[in-house]
C-alpha cells in the first residue's frame, strides 16, 4: 500500500472515473493500494458545490418548489417565467423560501458524480473535479513553500516583546541575545520580520540598519499566515460573483510615495468609479486595519456593510490580516475579502487605472511625506468630480450619490468640484 505519497492528476482521474462509476471508498481504496481514509480526505478536501438546475430547468432548491404557485416575486423585468418554481433568482426573497439539501449527501461518498439523478436535479451539486482538485493543490503547495510561517498571534507576541526594546534604541542582536527563551527565532529571522514591516518598529528605528545600502534581489511573495487566502482567492472570488452578480465590489490598493515613506490606502468602488485614498504613516497592517475601524464607526455598522460586501486586493503585506477586517470586535461579519493571483493586477484594473489620477497629481518617485489627510481628501475630491466617459459623461462623485445619497458623502467628507475648477496638476497641492 502506497504511504506518504501525494496524490497525481492521474490518480485524481482515476478517483473521479472511479466515483461516476459508483465505487465506494473502500472499493477505490483497492482499487488504487491506497488507504480508505486517504480517498475519503482527497475527495472531501476538493467538493465543488455547484448552484446549477438540469437541462432546460433553472436551479431551485426550494422545500416547497413543486407546490409553489407564486408568480414574479424577483419583480426582473428580464425574467420569462410565470411561475417562481422554475426561476432561479426568486428564492431570495421568497418569504415561504426553506432549502432543500440532498439526503444522498450526508453519507459516503460525499459527491454526485455516481448520482443516477444528475442530469434532473435542480438542488446544489457536490462534485469532485480531477482538474479542479489538481489546480488547488498545486496553489497549496506553491503557497506552503513561499513567504514566513508564522501566524497572526505569534507575530503580535513577538511585536510585544521586541518593538518596545527597539524603541529603547537596542539592536536586534542584543534583544535576541538576552531573550533567547522568549522569541525562539534566530537574529536573522527577526531582521526579516521587521523588513516586511510585520512589526511595529520599522527598519527606521534600527541604529545600524539605515546605513546599509539595499542589496537587490528578487522579489518574493509574503504572507503573515499562509491560511489567509484559503477560501479567498480569486477563483473564489469568481464562484462568489457568479452566484451574487449584484454585490458591489471594492477594489483596495496601496499607492507609495518614497521607500519608507507615508503611504495611500485607496478603496475603489468598482462601478461608481468612485475612490477613497488614505495617508499612512507606515505600510502595516495595523494602519490597515485602523482605517477600516475608523469608517466601520464613522459610517455606522449598516452603512459600511451596504458599501464594503465585498473587496477585492492583492498579495501585499500590509493585507495579511484579513479577519480583522471581515469581522468586528464583536465577531459580527461586516465585509468578505478576496486575493487577487500573484503578478495578476489586471485582475483588480479599475483600481490600478485610476491610479493614474493620483500619478498627475503626485507624480512616481514624489514623496506623501509633507501631506496630510486634509491634503489627501482635496486630491480625492477633484478626481472623483472628474467626469468618465464610461459613466456617460458623468463624475464618480454624481453616480456614488446617485445610488447611495449625499449624507454617505458627507460623512466621506467628500465635495463636489465644479467641472471648469478641476486641477490634476501638482500645483493643486502645493503649499
């Protein structure tokens, strides 16, 4: 019996082949000398669950859709069904709406690729796909062998104890020297962790650090805790899309002026073309998260969950800490947060493009330093009074009070510029 050995494509077409034929766990596991509990993960570890209905009849998992006599309660001017029964879009707001869940699912094996009833069904689908299963593995295992292993708890524990002995104006050296028992991470480790700014002291504090030259190397993708982009990549993102086509999206970036220097955090909402730019001190996930703190009180709970539902940004460092952005203090879901692919920023291109906004204003290589948040807001307000041609000749600022009213932009401090008063010069900030 083959042990410790991952699974191959062809071994996860055999599995697959396997499933659709009706095999038992126990009959693949003979069938491949491998052991019952191995399949049972592999195939548990890669469901895909499909909202799809059968040929000519749209997904309804609706309790009672065989007896529904409902007519047009999705009110979609686009819709040819009389009956809700075969739409796919009136469960939503269905007040008599109870799901149904298959029944076959709750045993062994799990999946719907042997179900006889397949081609029929108009419930959720579990499915174990060869090349699906083989795709996410393989991100898995690429994303286990880059960036540090190191989570979010342990990385606060660490920041507690050697930030505030940096700040003293002790090295690193003397720090890891006399607190051996208490970081167990060698001296190399921690020069790492301050470079990539997961704590509070910066390269700055360091009294020696400042002096070197910077030495080239390539760039290498980061992440706090390898766990944060599971269930938040951008094959996620898609499948979430694609069964909420409706949900605003918010496209978040960072914009830097000078290495070491202030930093933007901008959140763009993708189909007002509107953007929200915010200075920073550092490029930290605190400042990150310090900022969503602030709109989550200043806009209020229900405001910022109708405008953050989804956001959607890169593998940078700064955004590491995905749950405290998603989750409240309390524990209260207020927004979901998806990765884009490494080296894939086409992927979010309606923040990246508007970027270029920013760029006439405070050209590459100028620092934020000498700005204030005041100064930001000025810069915001005349590009998004700069009216798109996408928006039909309309200004970001126009379309985002169109949907969502002007006291949200009152509380945004947003103003309005008068179209002939916009300036995307750098004498707009000049003092």
């Amino acid at each position: 019996m083959a042990t410790y050995k991952h699974f191959t494509l062809s071994e996860r077409i055999d599995i697959e082949h396997y499933l659709k034929n009706g095999l038992t766990f126990k009959a693949i596991s003979r069938e491949m000398n491998r052991d019952c509990t191995t399949i049972a993960k592999e195939v548990k570890n890669h469901i895909i669950h499909k909202k799809t209905g059968a040929f000519g009849r749209a997904f309804n998992n609706c309790f009672h859709r065989m007896d529904c006599t409902y007519s047009y309660l999705c009110s979609n001017p686009a819709c040819n069904h009389r009956y809700c029964r075969f739409c796919s879009k009136c469960n939503s707001v269905c007040k008599d709406y109870e799901e149904e869940k298959c029944l076959k699912l709750i045993n062994p094996p799990y999946m719907c690729n042997g179900c006889n009833q397949l081609k029929t069904c108009r419930l959720e689908k579990s499915i174990y796909s060869a090349a699906t299963a083989q795709r996410q593995y393989e991100t898995l295992r690429s994303e286990s062998r880059n960036g540090i292993n190191v989570d979010e708890a342990e990385a606060i524990r660490l920041d507690n104890i050697i930030s505030p002995l940096v700040q003293r104006g002790q090295s690193i050296h003397h720090i890891c020297a006399n607190n051996t028992d208490a970081i167990m991470c060698s001296e190399r480790t921690i020069y790492n962790y301050v470079n990539l700014n997961l704590f509070s002291a910066r390269n700055l504090d360091l009294p020696r650090k400042v002096r070197y030259r910077p030495r080239k190397k390539s760039s290498s993708s980061f992440k706090v805790d390898k766990s944060c982009r599971i269930g938040r990549t951008y094959e996620d993102f898609i499948a979430y899309m694609n069964e909420n086509p409706d949900t605003p999206i918010v496209e978040m970036d960072t914009v830097e002026g000078i290495k070491g220097g202030k930093v933007l955090l901008t959140l763009h909402f993708r189909q007002q073309e509107f953007m929200l730019a915010f200075i920073r001190d550092a490029n930290t996930s605190r400042s990150v998260i310090n900022i969503f703190e602030k709109l989550y009180w200043e806009l209020n709970p229900d405001i910022f969950i109708k405008l953050f539902q989804v956001i959607l940004t890169d593998n940078g460092s700064e955004f590491t800490n995905p749950s405290a952005i998603e989750f409240d203090a309390q524990g209260n879901h207020r927004a979901s947060i998806f990765y884009c692919d490494p080296s894939a920023p086409y992927q979010k291109g309606a923040v990246e493009n508007n970027h270029e906004l920013i760029r006439r204003i405070v050209p590459k290589g100028c620092s934020f330093n000498d700005f204030n948040q005041n100064d930001i807001n000025i810069m915001m307000n005349h590009i998004n009074s700069y009216s798109r041609k996408k928006l039909n000749n309309q200004s970001p600022h126009q379309v985002f009070s169109f949907l969502y009213g002007t006291n949200i932009l009152k509380k945004l401090g947003a103003v309005l510029i008068p179209a002939n008063g916009i300036i995307l010069k750098p004498e707009l900030l000049k003092k």
